[in-house]
C-alpha cells in the first residue's frame, strides 16, 4: 500500500547517551522526542544501544577491569517491558511520532543489542536484534533469533526499516530489506574513533569516516532509500565514565581517551547518495533534520531494481492461491535474476525448550510477543 504521508521532517540524533545511567538515557530519550515532536518530524533515529549507551569501553580494557563496567552496565540496561520503556512509549504517542530507538535490552540474564519501531500510537510495531555481536561485543551481547530478520514495516510514511552497525553493510541482510521494499532506512551507528587514531594493524572499517562516507551512502544508493545515519558524542566527562575505576582519577589519561573516542559522524542521505543535510561538527550535540520526499526513491529504484517482491508464508491450501504466491517468489526486480541467485531466509523466532505436548508445538510466538512489547500501553494520567 502506497504511503499516506510522502512529504515530512525526519530527525537523525547525534548526541551524548546517559552513559551508565537508566533514568537520565531515558530522560534524555523522551526530551529529544518531545523536541523533534516541536519541530514537525514524523520520525526520529536513535543510534545502536543509546540506552544506556554503547559500551566502548569493551574494546579499550582487559578482562578484570571489564568486569564492574559490565555489572553496571547490565543493571542500567532497558527491560522491555518497563515504567521506562512506557514513558518512552508515551513520548512517541504525546508527539505523535515513529521512533526508531537502539538499546540495550535484558532478557533474564543476558544482554541483546535490541532495535524498536514505536508508533504514533505508543505501539510497539517491529522488534529485532543484532543477528551476530561484533568482534568483543559478543561477550556482552547475545544474538538475534530468526525474527531478527524482520527489519521493515510499513507504515504511513512509508516503509521504514532499521539495521544495527556492520548489518548496514552486510549484503545479505541489505538484500533481505531490498525485498521489503524500504523507502525510509534507520542506519544505527555507535561510537567510533577518527581516522586519525588509526593504528596498524588495526583496518580502515573500524573508523567513523569509512561508517558515514562509505557505508552509508552506499546503502542508500544500493538500496534506493532514505538513509538517517545516527550516531553518539562522547565528552571528556563520559570518557571518564567510560574508564576503570582505578583509572578515572589521572588526567593525563582521560584527556588522551577523550581525544581516541568522542567523535559525532551522524549524516542523512538522500535515495541517490546525495548528502540531504550538511554535515554536523563531529561535537555537534542534538537533532539532523531533513524533509523527506518518497517520490525523489522512484528513479533509483526504478534504474536499478535488483530484488524480486517479498511474499507472506503459505498459509492456506488453496492451490490456485498457493500458484499464486508461487508465481510473487519467481517474479524478480528487472535488474536481478532469481532464476540464477536467491537468498534463503528463516524468519522463525527460535526457543532453546519445545514443548511437545503443546497442541502446535511448532508455532512459537515472536520475540516482540514473549517479552511483552506488544501490550498496551496505559493511557497518560489526566
């Protein structure tokens, strides 16, 4: 179905997270909301785990001081079904805004790298994962289940999807979106150092400028979509939060880690890869806003159309119905040939206990569902 709304403002965030602090990462969360809700935007992007920030330090210490920054970093962690996640809920719904937000999400006694869609409404309308932690971030992180994948929904403004850091450059799941048909693409960034920090044999991928004069744009004109970029800042005081404790009292060494890390790369990128805004001072602190236009994607996708439609699964036994659905698989964009490559995907959410005894014990409900993120949301005290 065609979007509703074609023509709006989209804020991109490029700001300092509430580093190691729930109530002021969820504060700070609902104040830009409310601040992109006054100035006219129908959507606002938060960087990959904004709440309670993206925990740097898990590349920068050894194992023993890595221990209490991972203590308190769990326990100011976003459970999904919260008072906290409620007034972020509320936020979206008072301002009448889509919110794309990236935290970190408990789940008994483990840590996902989590993204959500809110609606207007305070309805939560996609969950998902990063599917695979990079590098150390796996002894953090969890992965992401089959419904991980699922990582565009269609919306009034179009249809609007979200990936989590290197997701954004891996063909797969950028093909996988493709077929979603994205208009509108979330392209979460966390913290990542200049350039000029570059130590061999450390490689180029791992710097802000290959993220937001590379990747994202590519991802933009590969895909023919609207791509907000949003990234985080980190001052000199959340350096030092971001140390050892027994390291936080030596200057020296602050000022050196503030100058490695605090580096705001957050960009928008028009469906060709054209900049949309200019770029911000990389300790710029606040909102990138753009007018987006869906009907300035036809060209691009219509040049370059690489991806068949994306069926629903077969439900129903009716063999004219299922020919039919058969035939939505087969039919592939006019730049692509499915006859000769296909990507094969597995949506189902997966449990580590299936109980037999169930009536339908193959029929598991999505990780949105189980963790409670589909209840409703009460309505505002008058």
């Amino acid at each position: 179905m065609p979007a509703a709304i074609r023509k709006y403002k989209a804020a991109t965030v490029q700001s300092e997270p509430g580093w190691f602090d729930l109530e002021k990462s969820v504060q700070k969360t609902i104040d830009l909301i409310d601040e992109a809700g006054q100035k006219g935007c129908k959507l606002i992007a938060f960087p990959e785990t904004w709440i309670p920030g993206y925990p740097y330090w898990q590349w920068r210490v050894n194992f023993q001081d890595s221990l209490p920054l991972l203590k308190e970093y769990h326990q100011n962690s976003l459970r999904p079904e919260s008072e906290e996640m409620n007034r972020i809920r509320g936020a979206a719904r008072r301002n009448q805004i889509y919110v794309s937000l990236g935290y970190s999400e408990i789940d008994g006694n483990s840590l996902y790298m989590a993204q959500i869609i809110i609606a207007p409404t305070g309805d939560v309308i996609n969950h998902r994962r990063k599917i695979k932690p990079t590098h150390v971030e796996r002894l953090v992180f969890g992965e992401g289940t089959g419904d991980s994948l699922i990582s565009v929904v269609e919306t009034e403004i179009g249809n609007l999807g979200h990936l989590n850091c290197w997701e954004n450059m891996n063909p797969f799941l950028k093909a996988h979106a493709c077929t979603l048909h994205e208009q509108i693409h979330v392209a979460a960034w966390p913290v990542y150092p200049p350039a000029s920090t570059l130590k061999y044999p450390d490689p180029y991928t791992n710097i802000s400028e290959l993220q937001s004069e590379l990747v994202t744009p590519a991802y933009a004109y590969e895909t023919g979509t609207w791509t907000l970029a949003p990234t985080q800042v980190v001052t000199r005081a959340g350096a030092k939060l971001n140390l050892p404790l027994r390291l936080r009292e030596d200057d020296a060494l602050v000022d050196a880690e503030a100058a490695v890390i605090g580096n705001g790369f957050a960009r928008i990128y028009r469906p060709d890869g054209f900049r949309a805004v200019e770029d911000p001072s990389k300790t710029f602190d606040g909102l990138l806003i753009t007018d987006v236009d869906l009907d300035e994607n036809l060209l691009t996708k219509r040049l370059a159309d690489f991806v068949c439609a994306a069926s629903p699964p077969i439900s129903n036994t009716d063999s004219q119905i299922i020919a039919d659905e058969k035939l939505k698989i087969s039919q592939g964009g006019h730049y692509m040939r499915p006859d000769l490559i296909r990507l094969l995907v597995d949506k189902t959410p997966k449990n580590y206990v299936v109980d037999v005894s169930l009536p339908d014990s193959k029929n598991f409900p999505s990780t949105l569902e189980r963790l409670g993120l589909n209840s409703p949301l009460p309505q505002e005290k008058s």
